[in-house]
C-alpha cells in the first residue's frame, strides 16, 4: 500500500499507468489510496524514516565504483 502511494503521489503515476505496470485491479489502488489518505501523516511519516534509513546505510556503505570514481580524481 505504502508503494502505491508513492508511485501515485511522489513519483505521478496515474491510476491507470500503477493498474497497468504492476498487474493491479483499479478496485485495489482506490482502497489502497483511500487508506493512504485517512492515515496520510503516518504513512509520510514512515516513508520519510524510511528514506532516512537507506541515506544513512548508503553513507556507511559508499559503493565501490563510487570509491573508484573518487580514487581516479584523486590522482
């Protein structure tokens, strides 16, 4: 529920492009949405702690072409 949110009001997807790319019913992606919109400040909420997460384990965990990058520069 919470990546249909997304895909609807972070990323714009219509109703009709998450039905078609995701093999959802558009009975499913309006329950979906209407529960995402009685409990909208949760649901932001968590998705902000979320992104919060991956941007802290991506700072401990640079990528090794990312270090390759850096190392080349540095040369």
């Amino acid at each position: 529920m919470q990546n249909i949110a997304i895909w609807h009001e972070y990323m714009g997807l219509s109703v009709d492009e998450i039905a078609t790319d995701y093999s959802l019913s558009l009975d499913d992606i309006y329950a979906a949405m209407a529960y995402y919109f009685d409990h909208q400040q949760a649901i932001d909420r968590q998705i902000a702690e979320d992104e919060a997460f991956v941007d802290a384990l991506q700072a401990q965990t640079p990528s090794p072409f990312r270090q390759m990058l850096t190392q080349d520069e540095l040369k």
